[in-house]
C-alpha cells in the first residue's frame, strides 16, 4: 500500500484474534512512533508494551470497561514524559508533550495497519488507575491505551466532513 491508501483505508478495530504479534513488528512499530517531530526534538514520549494478561485486564478496567483492551494481545501505553519536555516550561507541559505523543502514535497506528494489524486510539480511562497497573513514575501521564492485534472483523468507515467544513483559506 502506498501512504495516501494506509492512511485512507485505517479504520478503528475494536475486536482481535488471539493470534500473538512479532516482538519485531513491535519495535519497528515503536521506533517509527518515536520518528514523529517532537518539540525541541526533546521526545518527550513513552510507550510501555503490555503483553500479561492480567495488565490488560486492569487496563480494560481502567478504561471504563472497554473489554477489547482486554482481548487484545498487546496494549501499548502511550505516555507523555514530564521530566524530558521541562525545558518548556508550562506550555511543554500542558501541550508539546501531549502534541509529541500524539504524532507518535498516528505513525505507530499507520504502520500497524500496513502490515496488516488493526489499532484503536483510546482516550477514555481513568488516568490513576492506568498508572497504578503499569506503574508508572510520576514523570509520566498517560495519554492513550492503542490495543493491537489481528483484526476478528472490519473496522467501520465513518464519514468524514465536507472539505468546506474544515478548510478555511486565511479567514474563518
């Protein structure tokens, strides 16, 4: 696939095969997330890959009960590191980190997906908990769970806005 047809026919998948992942798509998957611009090339992002089950249980507890980060065979939490972007002071904070993992985890998605796996961006989770399961230092926020596996069904092809709804030439 080309880049306009990966990221054209990516859809969310919420339902995965059993089926383990290469440990090696994995890290190719990571090193290209951490390829994404960053402020100040400060990288200030981290991603721990979950494998145990017992992890992606309190994960999926976590998020609300969306029992697919459960069933997934990894899940990766996707963190912004307060202690990397301090240099900007509040705005790296309350921002760059948050726009530096974020551009991570499209390239990891859009990868993912080209090699035939499917993703889904999750956002909706209680934060300390997710913390609490991984253990993480303070220094680090969770941004995003992105369960991965082989997709058990089609994503759905949601509709996108009219151009004219959201490109506006120099004025609003």
């Amino acid at each position: 696939m080309d880049i306009e047809e990966i990221i054209a026919s990516r859809t969310s998948i919420r339902a995965f095969k059993p089926d383990p992942i290469d440990d090696s798509t994995i890290d190719a998957a990571l090193r290209l997330a951490n390829q994404a611009p960053s402020a100040g090339n400060l990288q200030a992002r981290d991603f721990i890959v979950i494998k145990n089950s017992h992890t992606r249980k309190m994960l999926a507890e976590a998020a609300f009960k969306q029992d697919f980060v459960r069933t997934a065979p990894v899940v990766i939490v996707c963190c912004a590191n307060l202690d990397r972007i301090k240099p900007y002071g509040d705005r790296g904070r309350t921002l760059y980190c948050l726009q530096d993992v974020a551009a991570g985890i499209e390239n990891m998605m859009l990868y993912l997906h080209s090699k035939g796996l499917g993703t889904v961006w999750v956002g909706a989770f209680d934060e300390t908990k997710v913390s609490e399961a991984v253990m993480l230092p303070k220094s680090a926020r969770p941004v995003a769970l992105v369960p991965v596996g082989y997709p058990a069904g089609k994503g759905v092809r949601r509709t996108r806005l009219p151009r004219e709804k959201y490109i506006h030439n120099e004025k609003w």
